[in-house]
C-alpha cells in the first residue's frame, strides 16, 4: 500500500466521474427511489425504512412478519409428516430414509423439519437510513433464534434539475443520475 495516499485502489474498468455541478439558481427535484425487484423467494418480506422509521415499529413489524413464516412452515411440518405417513405400510428403515433426505436438502442441514426455509424478512435502507438498518440487525442478531446477513449495494436515483430562466420562468428540465448506498439486512429464524 502506498504510505502517500496518491493511488486509490478502484476496480479495473471503473470510470470514476463526477457529476455536472448544478447551474447558479437551478433547482433539484428528487424522484422517489425505484423499489427494486420484488423478493428472490415467496417467503421473503421487503420492509424498507426511512431514517425517520421509528425503531420500536421496525422491530415489531419484524417480529411479526418472522412469526408469521414461523406459523406458516409449521403448517407445511404438518403436511410433510403426513406424507411420510400417507404410506401406511412403509418400514421404519424407508421413514427414516425419508427424513435423512430431508435434512440434507434444508440449507442450514437441520433436522428436516421445514422450520429451516421458514422464510426471511428483508430490511432495506438507503442514504441516512442505513443506520437504522444496522440497529435493526444488530438487534435481532443479539436475539437468540435469529440469524442475521448484511448486504451492501447500490441504487441508481435519478434527479431533475429545474434552471430558473432570467424572466423568473423555468427552463427546460434536465434529469441526471446519481448512484446512492444501500444497505439490506436479512433476517430469519435458526
């Protein structure tokens, strides 16, 4: 590393350009944040926050929607082990086969139950709100039956720039992207 601070370290095919600087007396309109695509999984609940998202009603909110997955997979235990026992006649050796088939196809190598893939709740932040995300999941990664992932990335907003003509009137209307941080906290049961 060079100790006088003239290299930055940038990835390989980065452009590293700034923006245009916004003309004297112009002003600048900020669209909403484009809300992304929907959850990779059925199970998975998106909950984005603002930085003046109270905490208590986050974390409730959370709570509420993991307890929900909870009751839902437990559901789906149910149907499981009827379907061990829909055939009557099988061997306790074929059962246990069953069972052991199930656990190492559950992601987190479980005891098969269903309650591993009982769905995760996604907190998304962007700007001043990323640390309320961090709160969150630091949170719920002191509470003993969740598992918490941090992910960072990077939200494409777009800007419109109003120039204030000399007769008072507005010009035309100019749009401009800037890239902006996020942050994403995956929560889910053990």
């Amino acid at each position: 590393m060079a100790s006088d601070g003239s290299q930055l370290s940038q990835l390989p095919n980065a452009t590293a350009q700034k923006l245009q600087p916004i003309p004297q007396g112009a002003t600048v309109r900020r669209r909403p944040i484009p809300s992304g695509p929907v959850g990779s999984t059925p199970s998975a609940r998106r909950i984005r926050i603002t930085a003046q998202t109270p905490f208590r009603s986050v974390t409730t909110r959370v709570r509420k929607q993991l307890d929900k997955n909870l009751r839902q997979s437990a559901s789906s235990v149910s149907a499981f082990t009827n379907k061990l026992s829909h055939k009557k006649h099988a061997s306790l050796g074929e059962r246990v086969r069953r069972i052991q088939e199930q656990s190492q196809n559950s992601a987190t190598g479980g005891l098969g139950l269903g309650l591993e893939d009982s769905g995760e709740v996604l907190v998304v932040g962007t700007g001043r709100a990323i640390q309320k995300v961090t709160e969150v999941a630091l949170f719920f990664q002191k509470q003993p039956d969740c598992i918490v992932q941090l992910r960072t990335g990077s939200v494409a907003v777009v800007d419109e720039i109003i120039p204030k003509e000399d007769d008072g009137s507005h010009g035309d209307v100019t749009q401009r992207a800037r890239m902006m941080s996020s942050l994403e906290a995956s929560i889910r049961l053990r």
